[in-house]
C-alpha cells in the first residue's frame, strides 16, 4: 500500500466529508515527519495496544563479492523497525 492509497482510507474513516486526498496525504505527511522527529529525539516511539517504532543498530560485517571475490565491508548502520503489539498481531 502506498501512501495515495493510505490517504484514500483515511479519507473514508475519517468523520468530516470535505476531507480531499490531497489534505489526506498532507495529513499523513506530517504524521510521519512528527514520528521520524521523535524517534531521532528519544529513540523510539510507543502506541498502545498498536506497537513500537525503535531504532534497530546493525552491526559491521564482511561480505564478499560474487564475481570478483573480493572481501568488503559493509559499515554498522542504523535503520527503524516496527515491533506490533500482542493485540495486534
């Protein structure tokens, strides 16, 4: 689902009817950016009885590439991962 088609069923569970899409995906925009902002702050974000947006740090590690063989390095990095609730799931 992409974030149009999002927008879309927002737009039918919402409770005003002059809700367009666009203001929809305006919506969910800011959604986001607030969530992303937050989990830059505190390091993860808790909705009850729905999960948790946390930061996941991934560790170095060495790989090889397939043609020339070589040995890389792949550098730790950070990435976000939602973990749902029990209720959720």
């Amino acid at each position: 689902m992409n974030k149009r088609e999002l927008a879309k069923v927002y737009k039918k569970r919402h409770s005003s009817n002059n809700l367009t899409v666009k203001k929809a995906v305006e919506e969910i925009t800011e959604f986001l950016e607030t969530v992303k902002e937050a989990i830059a702050l505190d390091g993860e974000v808790r909705f009850p009885k729905r999960g948790a947006f946390e930061i996941l740090i991934r560790k170095p590690r060495v790989v090889s590439n397939p043609v020339t063989r070589e040995q890389m390095e792949i550098y730790p990095k950070k990435t976000v991962r939602f973990r749902a609730s029990k209720k959720m799931k």
